[in-house]
C-alpha cells in the first residue's frame, strides 16, 4: 500500500492524474484506512473536475486521518458544490486543529 501510495505521489507530481488516480485505489484496496490516500485521491479528482467522486475520498480522508489539512479540502468541496453550511462546519473542523486563519 505504501509503495502504491509513494508512487502516485510521484506520478502526481509529473502531471498524470488518471495513473495517479489508479494508483492510490490500488493503495487504498491494500489498506483503507490510509487517509493520506484518500485525501490525495479526493485531490486527484477534484483537480480532474469529477466534484461528485471526489466527495467520498475527503470524507474518508477526514474519517480516518481527521487533519486540518482533509478537513480544509472537505470544506474547499462543499463550497465548491454550494452547501455554505456544511463547509463553514469543515472549516471550523480545521480551525479548531490550527490550520486554518479565521477571516
């Protein structure tokens, strides 16, 4: 799951999402409880445009790796797809770890 996980950061990072999508659903199915994973796969498919398969990803991310960093992508999705009141409760999520600056 890790190696899974280390290369779809890499492949990530040179710009191809659909391997890098591929690649963490195999990290995922070897461990799914790795949040970091699923957080980066929410990334990956928001960053592909795909809002609605992006939202179980940052659920899951925040359920098994609750971060400020998940809970600040799970608020960025519910802004995004309209739903203030459910983002504004993400990023209260994200504040109360430190990670995000009230405004």
């Amino acid at each position: 799951a890790d190696a899974c996980f280390n290369l779809a950061v890499l492949v990530g990072d040179g710009g191809d999402a659909s391997e890098e999508i591929a690649l963490l659903r195999r990290a995922l199915s070897a461990k799914p409880d790795h949040g970091q994973a699923w957080g980066n796969l929410g990334v990956a498919l928001a960053s592909a445009g795909d809002l609605d398969a992006a939202e179980e990803p940052f659920h899951n991310a925040v359920r098994f790796d609750p971060s400020a960093k998940n809970w600040i992508n799970l608020a960025r999705l519910h802004q995004a797809k309209g739903r203030a009141p459910q983002a504004k409760a993400a990023m209260a999520e994200a504040q109360a770890l430190g990670g995000a600056r009230q405004s």
